[in-house]
C-alpha cells in the first residue's frame, strides 16, 4: 500500500490534472480554502479527480485563493474493485452515513432501491455525489464510486447482470458462517451487496431474490442489525472473504 499524506488537506477538482496545469477553483471551493481552513497563496494540498491520480498543487491568487498550479503527482491512479453497494432508501441523515461508509470500504457503484417496505420514495442524488466525494477527500480515496438514480428492486433484478454474485443480507438465513461461505463462492463477474429495508423483505421479494442465478444467502450474526449498520458489515465481510482485504496481506 503506497504512504498516505495525511497532514495535507486533499480536494477533489472536476479537471484534467498534468503537471503544470492550472486548474479554477469554484466559489465554494475558494471559499473553503481561504475562509474555513485559512490557506492562502503558496500554501501545498493535494488534488484528485477521478481519474489522474493525486496530485501536489500550490494555491495560487491575490487576496483569496483562485486557482491551483499543479506540481507533481505523488500517486497514480488506482482503480476500485467491481463491488455495487445495493441498499434500500434510508432518510437523510442515515443515508449521508451508508453513502459514506460503503465509499470508504471501496463499492465502486452506489445503486439505492425501492422495496415494498421502503419508507423513503425520494432521494437527492447531488447530496449523495457530495458525499462520495466527501468520503473521497477525507479517506485517500481516489477513484470515486458512481452513484445510481434509485430504481424498484423488481427492476433492479430483472436488468442486473445475471453473472455477478449477489449477497444478499438476510436475517432469516440459515448460513452460521459468512466468511466461509464468502470464500466458497465464485466472483467473475463482480459482486454486488444487497441490504433491504428495516423492515425486512416482503416474501415475494425474498422468493424473487432466491431465484436468482447466483445468490448467497446471508445471515450477519445473532443480533438484528440496523440497516446503515448492515451495509458496514456485509461490505466489511465481502472485502475481507473476496475484495481487496483478502489480498492486501
């Protein structure tokens, strides 16, 4: 794993980062440098956006910062593995906090769902983009999830690719050992994590679920977890057993 800086504030920039290139900063981003951290012209932070790795860049501008000189690349960029976080809506301050985790345990695509015992029929997809790159930004991060409009669960399963693993998280599962059961299965073509609502599955969605090609069952232990906090755990499991966790040793 390369070494992180972690003294220097990092902020994510929607343009093309090369050495010397000059990169405008919006009004928000100004004012977040000049007036909430008190950086000024000359002073060093990393920049990130996507897709060109990390980069040093000195604040440039008068009497306010107004644009970046990029200096050097200090990582290149990686690229996230093949995980799509599938959650049922959750309300706002909660799903600020899924969206957060699943970024910071390396989904690579947020895809929220309805479901019948969804509470939540709307969500703000910039509020989730900010957030991802919020994540981003505080964590190293360098590649950045894709965030998905939410879509009916029905319609999830009958357009998702039917070679990807699909783990499903359930409290009625019968399987005592998910890690080993993580192991067991055969990941080819990219893994995706689903948790429902707190009120659980409907019947027919738990029969729709199991019909699938290539489903895993999953019961996360003997307590009744939150759904934020299942999202953190199923993500956890996954990396460990079959994500970038199993082989960063």
């Amino acid at each position: 794993m390369p070494q992180l800086d972690f003294r220097s504030q990092r902020l994510f920039v929607d343009a093309p980062l090369a050495q010397g290139a000059s990169v405008e900063l919006d009004r928000d981003q100004a004012n977040y440098l000049g007036n909430v951290l008190r950086l000024g012209s000359g002073a060093s932070i990393l920049a990130f956006n996507g897709r060109d790795g990390e980069w040093q860049a000195e604040i440039a501008g008068r009497k306010r910062p107004e644009r970046l000189t990029i200096v050097r690349q200090t990582r290149e960029q990686d690229q996230l593995g093949d995980i799509t976080y599938v959650f049922a809506l959750l309300k706002h301050a909660r799903l600020d906090y899924v969206v957060q985790k699943a970024v910071e345990m390396g989904a690579a695509k947020l895809q929220p769902v309805t479901t019948r015992f969804t509470q939540v029929s709307r969500v703000n997809l910039e509020r989730m983009s900010a957030n991802v790159i919020e994540a981003a930004e505080q964590c190293g991060i360098l590649s950045l999830a894709a965030v998905a409009a939410p879509i009916a669960l029905e319609r999830y399963l009958a357009e998702r690719d039917a070679q990807r693993l699909l783990v499903f998280c359930d409290e009625a599962a019968e399987i005592a050992d998910p890690l080993a059961a993580l192991k067991a299965a055969r990941t080819t073509g990219g893994i995706d994590v689903l948790i429902g609502p707190e009120g659980g599955f409907a019947g027919e969605e738990r029969e729709a679920l199991l019909r699938q090609p290539r489903t895993l069952r999953l019961c996360l232990g003997p307590r009744i977890l939150r759904a934020d906090t299942a999202g953190v755990a199923a993500l956890a499991l996954v990396q460990a057993a079959i994500g970038d966790w199993a082989g960063s040793g």
